[in-house]
C-alpha cells in the first residue's frame, strides 16, 4: 500500500509482521526502508493463510501497530503429491510429464477420475469418468464431467452434497446440498451449521445471508459469520451499536466509526455505546487574574477526526460572591485553547472553570472543574510612578489600578524642568524697555530735556511718527520712551 502521511516526521524504517489468523502471536518479522511501499515475506508454508500488520518508525520512535490487512493465503505448488484446494489433483509427478497420468498441470483430463488426494496425500488417476457408470477409483459418475453437481469433473463427491443413488456400476444421481450441515455448497450463500439462524446470526437457517452478514468459509467451507447491527461486537468489527447513535457506519459493515465519534464497551453480550463529540479535555489552568478577570488555559482534546469548531468554558462561583456573576458560559474560536472572563465579582472572590470542545458531530463531555481561582485585589493606591515602574520591568504586566494589560506601552524618562534664561546661558536675553520698544506698532523719538532752559523744544516728527515729551525742572531727567 501507499506509504502513510506522517505529518512532521519522516519514516526511517518500516517493520510488517505476519501471524496465522486468530493466533494473537506474530511468527514472522521483516523490515524496509522508509521509503519503501511493499514487504515481503519469505519462507512460509505452502498454501498457509496470514495476516500481516506494519508499523512505522521515525525519528519520535515507533508508531502504534496497524490493524490486520484482510488475511492471505501463499500459493500451492503443482507436484508435489500434495492437494490443495486451488488444486483439481496433485499425484506428485512433474505436472507435464507423462506419469502425470490424467493430472496435467494440476487439472484432471476429460474422462480420468482422481481420488484420494489431500493436502498429506496425493492422488490416484483413472480413465474412465464421465461415462455414466460409476467404477474403480470413481467416487460417483453422473455421465456429466462438471462442478458443483454433487459429483465433480473428476469423479469425486464434492462436499456438501449427499447422492440419492451413487452405487458401484451405476449412474450417479439425486446429488443435493445440506443446509446446516456446516459446508456452503451449492447455491447455499453460507452455512455455519448447527448456528444457522433468523435472529442475531449472519446465515439464515435457510443458508442465505441476512442483509447487512458477513460471511467467510474455512478451507472445510465451514461459514463464519458475523452481523452488523444485532448489537454484539463480534470478531472482524471495531463497533456495534445496533445503528442506535450513527456512530458505528453500517456501510462499513460494522468496522469503522462515524468521523466525530468514539464507540466503546461493545463485546458478544452487550453492544457498544457510540458518543458524538471530541474527547473529553483536561481540567483547565487559571493562567492570569486581575482585579475584575480570570483568564483560562487548556490543552485541545482529541477531535476525534473532525475540526473543532468551538469551546465552551463554564464558570461558577466557589466563594467570596453573594449576588450577580456567580456563573456563565463564555465560547471561543476552536483554533483557541484560551478564554478570559470579564466583569466579575471583586476580591475575595474565588472562581472555578471546566471547558469541553465541539466539532460538527457534536459537543464532547466538559472537562474536570479547575482548581478554585482568586481575583487580585485592587491595590490601596497606585501612581503613574508605580505603574511605569512595573511596565519598564515588563510591558506585559498587568496594571493591577487600572484592570488592563499593557503590551505597546514603552516606558520613558520624563523631560527635565525648564531653565529661566540668563545673560550668562543665553545671548540673546533683552530687559523689559527693549522688549517693549519691539512692540511698538511705529518708530520713536526720546527726547532728552535740557536741564538749564525751562522750555522744551519742539521735536520734528513724520506724520507716522510719535513725539514724547516730558519736563524735569529740578534735575536732570531719565530718558522716557
């Protein structure tokens, strides 16, 4: 078969494994490369029925062992005096020789009869069958030299059939099957002898199957059966629900479960309980609290071959809350292993959660309760001093003040005080009467009075211009703008 995807891992080595049917014990062991897509096994017994399992390795170690392939048979080997099933005769002679003596490859010429063979002993040939006369070696001759008759192409009883006339000399006849003597022949769809039955069984006390039977035959053509749906997990099924959940898929005969379910408990007294949903996950962890939130964290449970569509996480109150926010459901995406829960009560509040997933098939069970968990008390006082201290330690902490959890605030150091300017660090400082005088909308002329006159003289302006005058009669006067 085809090589298995292994996701992240690459096969090194793969081992197959070969046991009788129903042994329960691997007699035979061979391994391939990783790259191969086929084993052999050498060395087994001729005309033998196997089953094989494989198992990969890869650099994680082993994988679990495949369940069984269908079982298989090796091939018989022509002449060597011993007669198989996939065999007409086998007198242990060269298949073309001459001594072969009406067994030519294995297959009986046309009017030789050959008896006495088995897979221990080869057989004797005679001419003769197939005249209508039964004689010497012949087991019966109903002058017809065909199968499934009652008496074969080789002049033999064939199994499972029973001849109302069959004496030395005469012509065989009356040849018919017998249901429930435990060997399909004939028209019989199956026989399982003295278990045929109408109920709970795959073969009919009629020897026909029931609809939804699977029947296989021994090499005495014994039938085994087993039916889907009569709610007893027999052997070849991997489930049986009596089709009560659709967990267990009737079209694959009872061996393969509904993506989405898990079938279990079933044997060949009770029948299996199929629930829909992914496994059950475990208890989640409270993973970061603040004043006013809790937030949980969970591992994802198996989907059971489904994609988890979302989870639900339950939340109770286990101490610390008298009313209001004592329990809810919160649901997340299914690509999310983590949910928060706002809104709730203050410290000393205590708070426990369980979660379960859900898939297209259904919701799992919920989880074991977490241990309780505790809301952070709100700090007495919190300055913006104290929370960009926490930041610059990690701008992931929690501002515990004011409940939000900063991850894009950086911390930096606050701008130093201003400095008045001087004349000593700054050349460019001017006194009041110079700031003043650059407001002014036009220019001025300061006129100085002369202390010996006791008139002022008039100053000559432009009719934009502005002329201030002031006296001082008993000193000399400061300039005046």
């Amino acid at each position: 078969g085809a090589a298995p995807s292994t996701g992240d891992s690459t096969v090194l080595e793969y081992q197959g494994a070969a046991r009788v049917p129903d042994s329960g014990v691997d007699s035979h062991t061979v391994s391939v490369s990783g790259t191969a897509t086929a084993v052999a096994f050498p060395s087994l017994p001729t005309y033998s029925w196997w089953e094989v399992r494989l198992r990969a390795r890869t650099a994680n170690g082993w994988t679990a062992w495949s369940l069984p392939g269908a079982a298989v048979r090796t091939w018989s080997v022509c002449g060597d005096g011993l007669r198989h099933s996939d065999e007409d005769c086998d007198v242990g002679a060269a298949p073309d020789s001459a001594s072969a003596n009406g067994c030519i490859q294995c297959s009986a010429t046309v009017g030789y009869a050959c008896v006495g063979g088995s897979a221990s002993v080869k057989d004797t040939c005679g001419a003769g069958c197939g005249d209508g006369g039964k004689n010497g070696i012949e087991e019966c001759d109903d002058d017809a030299n065909v199968n499934g008759d009652g008496c074969d192409a080789s002049c033999r009883l064939e199994t499972g059939w029973a001849c109302a006339s069959n004496e030395a000399g005469g012509l065989t006849s009356g040849c018919a099957t017998t249901c429930g003597d435990g060997v399909k022949a004939g028209v019989e769809e199956c026989d399982s002898g003295s278990d045929n039955s109408d109920t709970g069984h795959g073969c009919r006390a009629d020897c026909t199957m029931a609809a939804t039977a699977v029947c296989t035959e021994n090499e005495a053509q014994l039938s085994t059966c087993r039916l889907c749906g009569n709610g007893k997990r027999e052997a070849g099924e991997t489930c049986d629900d009596s089709f009560s959940s659709g967990g267990c898929l009737l079209a694959g005969a009872c061996q393969a479960t509904t993506p989405g379910y898990l079938c279990s408990g079933g044997d060949l007294a009770t029948a299996d309980k199929c629930v829909s949903g992914p496994a059950t996950a475990p208890a989640p962890v409270m993973s970061t609290a603040t004043t006013s939130s809790l937030t949980f964290t969970w591992t994802a449970p198996d989907a059971r071959g489904l994609v988890m569509a979302r989870y639900e996480l339950a939340w109770e109150a286990v101490s610390g809350v008298t009313s209001g926010n004592t329990s809810g459901v919160a649901t997340g995406a299914g690509t999310t292993t983590l949910l928060k829960i706002t809104s709730l009560a203050a410290a000393p509040a205590m708070y426990r959660a369980q979660v379960r997933g859900c898939t297209t098939a259904g919701c799992g069970t919920y989880s074991p309760w977490s241990p309780g968990a505790a809301i952070t008390a709100k700090a007495a006082t919190e300055s913006l001093t104290a929370m960009a201290s926490v930041i610059t330690q990690d701008p992931k902490l929690l501002v515990t003040g004011l409940d939000v959890t900063v991850g894009n605030i950086t911390s930096k150091a606050p701008e130093p005080e201003p400095v008045a300017p001087t004349s000593a660090n700054d050349a460019s400082v001017i006194n009041e009467t110079a700031i003043l005088l650059a407001n002014l909308p036009a220019p001025v002329v300061v006129v100085v009075p002369d202390p010996t006159t006791s008139t002022t003289p008039a100053a000559t302006t432009t009719p934009a211009e502005t002329s201030i005058v002031e006296e001082e009669t008993t000193s000399t006067p400061a300039p005046v703008v």
